[in-house]
C-alpha cells in the first residue's frame, strides 16, 4: 500500500496542476488516516483478478492509473483499466468537486454494486394487480390512468360524549350519506367490577351496589337482591312490608317512564313534555326522600323487610299526587300521542318483530311492544302482586311508537296499582322477626348493651347463609332484573351474577339500526331506554 501511494504520488505531480496536487494531498492524507482502520477499505472483484479500490475520487483514480489512448468519445468513457489511455477524455474537474468547498470523501462503508449488477432493476418496476395485493401504483404514472373512484360510506363515532347516547355509549357507525348501513356498540367505559366486588362484602353491605345499577329505579333492582337472599334463607316476610316493597317498585316505574319518555320526546325535538313530566319526577324523588332519606340511592328494600315504615301523612300525599298526576298524563298524551312531527318519527321506525325480540332476548315494554304478553307481576307473581288487579300493556307493531304507547300504559296502571296498595295495604311488622338476621331497633341499640353488641356483630360480620342457589328476577321497570346468588355457607356470596334487561336490548341496536337514517337511530335509542349503570357494572 506504501508503494501505491508513492506511485500516485509521482503520478500526480507530473499530471497535475498544482491546485490539483493540492486537492491530491488531502484526499491523499484522509486516506491514509482511514487506512489503518480495517472497515474503511473494500474489494472489488473483476473477472480477470481482484484489486484493491483505493476510496479516492473518480477523477483522481481516472487519471493516475490510465495511460494511452481511448477508442470511446469523452461523453463515453468511464472505464479506469491501466491498459488504456485516455487523452481525449476531458473531465471538467470544477463540476466534478466545485473549489472552494470543503472535501467529503466517499465512505467506503456504503455498499457500491457493480453496473453489471444494477442492469436487472433498470427500467419501471410494476406491483402486481391481483386481490391478494391492497398497494396499488402511483395512479399518475403514465402505465396506469387515474381510477375514476365513487364516495360510498364512511364511518363516524355516535358518543360517548353525545347528548342523545343515553350516558357513555358509543358506537361505530357507517353511514352512506345519511343512512346507516351498520352500527356496532362499544361497551365497557362505565365498568366497575361491580359483581367481583360483591363477593368480597357481607350480604348486608353488598345492597348499596345494586343503587349504582339501574340507578333511574333503584329499588327495583334492591327487590330482587333482597328477594333472592330470602329465598335462600327460606324466610317470609311479613305481609306489610310486601305491600310497601311493591308499592315502591311503581313509585320507580312511574319514575322511570316519565324519565324515559320525556328524553325520547326530547331527541325527537320536542321539550314542553320534558318540562310536565320532569316536575312529576321531582315530586316522585321526594316520596322516596321521605321513605328513605335519600332521592336516588335509597337501600331502602333489605333481605328481610324494609329499612322503616312509612311516614306519617305519607299515604295521604301520594293519593293526591296520583290523582293529580293522571291529570298531568292526560296533558302529555293531547300533546305528544297524536302529533304529527312525533308519529313521522317513531311509526315505523326500529321495528322488531316478536321473533327476533325472543331471540335476542328481549323483555319488558321492548318485548310487550311485539305483541307477547309477558310481565313477571302476571306470570311469576311476587311480593304482594298476586294481590293486584291489573292489565297487561301490549303492542302490535314493534315499532318506536308502540314502545311509546306501551310506557304510557304501563303508568296508568301504575297509579292503579298504587291505589290498591294504599287501600289494602294491612298493619303489622315491616321485618321479620329474626334476630340473626335483622339488626335490633336503634331506640334498642342506644340503651341496651346486648343490642349494641348485636348491631355492631351484623353490620361488621354479618349473617351466615346456607350453602345452595338461587336466580331470582322481578319485572323491573326497563324489563326482567334477575340476579343468580351462589352461597358458600359464609356471610359472603361465592358468586353473584346480575342479568340487566339494558344489556339485552343494547344488543338490538346493532339489527335496528341498519337501512335507517342518522336521525332515526337516536329514536330507537331513546325507545329502547338504556342505562349504563346496570349494562357494564
């Protein structure tokens, strides 16, 4: 390498200029520097023997190692072989490296192929068309003409900040203008692992999450809690407290339907109905303020019994209230029932016939809406239903006006069915009289130092329960409420799963949806009546 260098060095002083033996020196030096590092040099191979490609520039290795003359024109030659001369090659050295600027030998790390080697991947490189392949090439290449390419849908998120979702829904729509051609609902972004944190609480302290279910008719869903913990105790309640716990689950119906219809009109764009039925609402959270002392979160409905009896006047207030509130309802109806704008929205719209309602497992108004008459007060009676007269609202169509229809009814009845609990309702306990079970009486407990022992045991251990079974439903007023109770034999539950009716009809979305427009899915949304209290729980 020494004598190459020495070669090149005499070389150029003949051949060069002295700005160019200047320009020598230094890509000279650099590469001597690099040398000594044994990444910074590479082979070359020929087919006649292998040299050593020295990392100066083209123009310097052009003229130190060619001698003679060149048969090709200089726009033509490029070749550096020894044996050939090229003094007919002029090279213009200030475009090859413009003077002035600073030097920049190549690095020989770089990977430089042989012509021989790049003549394959000359030309235009074409992708296949097949279905298997989703690039396709440049539409402006001259190969291929532009694609003449038609809107056709799009995808579009409906919540979960949207008034209309009925709390956090959301789902995916894919909207061909206005008209939905699917919607897939997203769940899961009010879950709370209600059930796993069931198993961890006593029987007592595990009934403030069922509030936090359904928490629009909260008491519906402690009914069926507390009827399914007395189920596996094998206890009867006495017959007072079964009058108040239904007299308390139409209170919820009336509050949920007034909730319920009043939004649904509400998207539909109407908001005096929502303005009536709201101050209804109000007066409703205030009879379950004096039940309970609490508005939405009553724990009002205990495995046993009740938390306390009903005040005193209380009775009295809420016949006036119900009568008054027919009154009130008869005011909606003249207004929303027979409007124009409300029937164009809602007959016709996310119909379901009583076959697919069955098999997606549809109950409550949705499933009444189809024409089955199926209410758990009529068909599984508990508490004191049994004891009440009263019809069973249906449809016919299956439609968003039928789902209407059949809420309205189903108020009616329930002030029928209030009536009769004021007037039938006997004296007597609100408990059962088991002290295992029930806590002592507080006017007890602050004298009594057994009572107080008794209290603080229940509240903090609680009451063992036999080992077995059971699932208990009641018809809530969104549909059928169950909850499957698997007792261990301790204080706690082994397992509690809670079955919504919002869960089921959510899945209706999904068919109803389809062939509708963008405005229509907010109808079917408010008439189906969804919470997301009881879905992701």
């Amino acid at each position: 390498m020494a004598r190459r260098l020495g070669k090149m060095q005499e070389l150029a002083e003949k051949l060069f200029t002295p700005s160019e033996i200047h320009r020598f020196n230094a890509y000279r030096d650099n590469f001597s520097k690099k040398f000594l590092n044994l990444n910074s040099y590479s082979f070359r191979w020929s087919f006649k023997r292998p040299r050593l490609s020295v990392s100066m520039p083209k123009w310097i290795n052009s003229r130190l190692f060619t001698s003679g003359d060149c048969e090709k024109t200089s726009e033509e030659c490029c070749c550096e072989r020894p044996e050939h001369l090229q003094p007919n090659c002029e090279i213009d050295w200030d475009s090859v490296h413009p003077p002035g600027q600073p030097y920049k030998p190549r690095d020989t790390h770089y990977w430089y192929p042989d012509p021989e080697y790049l003549e394959q991947f000359q030309g235009q490189v074409l992708w296949p068309m097949g279905d298997e392949w989703k690039k396709r090439p440049n539409p402006s290449s001259r190969y291929f003409p532009p694609i003449n390419r038609t809107f056709r849908s799009k995808f579009i998120n409906f919540g979960p900040a949207h008034p209309a979702a009925h709390g956090v829904l959301r789902m995916i729509l894919e909207l061909d203008n206005e008209t939905v051609l699917s919607a897939d609902p997203h769940i899961g972004l009010l879950h709370r692992g209600t059930e796993k944190l069931i198993e961890y609480k006593t029987y007592t302290q595990a009934l403030p999450y069922f509030d936090r279910l359904d928490y629009v008719s909260c008491m519906a869903c402690e009914q069926a809690y507390s009827l399914a913990v007395e189920k596996l105790l094998n206890i009867e309640i006495p017959p007072r407290a079964k009058y108040i716990r239904t007299l308390c689950g139409e209170l919820m119906r009336l509050t949920n339907h007034t909730m319920a219809v009043s939004s649904s009109v509400l998207d539909c764009g109407a908001i005096t109905p929502l303005f009536w039925l709201f101050e209804e609402r109000e007066k409703l959270y205030e009879f379950s303020e004096r039940l309970s002392g609490a508005r939405l979160h009553a724990a009002y409905i205990r495995p046993g019994g009740v938390a306390q009896d009903m005040p005193i006047g209380f009775s009295d207030d809420l016949y006036r209230f119900i009568m008054a509130f027919s009154d009130r309802l008869d005011e909606v109806e003249d207004v929303v029932t027979d409007n124009r704008i409300w029937r164009m929205r809602n007959i016709g719209i996310g119909r379901i016939s009583a076959h697919d309602a069955l098999n997606y497992g549809c109950t409550g108004p949705v499933l009444r809406a189809t024409g089955i008459k199926w209410d758990l007060r009529k068909q599984q009676p508990y508490d004191a239903y049994a004891d009440m007269k009263f019809d069973v609202a249906i449809g016919s169509q299956g439609d968003c006006y039928d789902r209407y229809l059949v809420r309205v009814l189903e108020m009616r009845e329930s002030c029928s069915i209030i009536l009769q609990c004021l007037n039938l309702m006997p004296p007597g306990h609100i408990k059962v009289d088991d002290r295992k079970i029930m806590p002592p009486q507080r006017r007890k407990m602050k004298t009594g130092m057994e009572d107080l022992i008794h209290h603080f045991k229940h509240f903090s251990q609680g009451y063992c329960v036999p080992p077995g079974e059971t699932y208990t439903a009641v018809e809530s007023p969104k549909g059928e409420f169950g909850v499957y109770l698997v007792s261990d034999g301790s204080s706690r539950p082994y397992r509690c799963k809670i079955r919504p009716a919002s869960y089921t009809h959510l899945a209706l979305l999904s068919k109803l949806s389809p062939s509708y427009l963008l405005a229509d899915v907010v109808a079917i949304i408010g008439s189906l009546d969804i919470v997301f209290g009881e879905i992701d729980r």
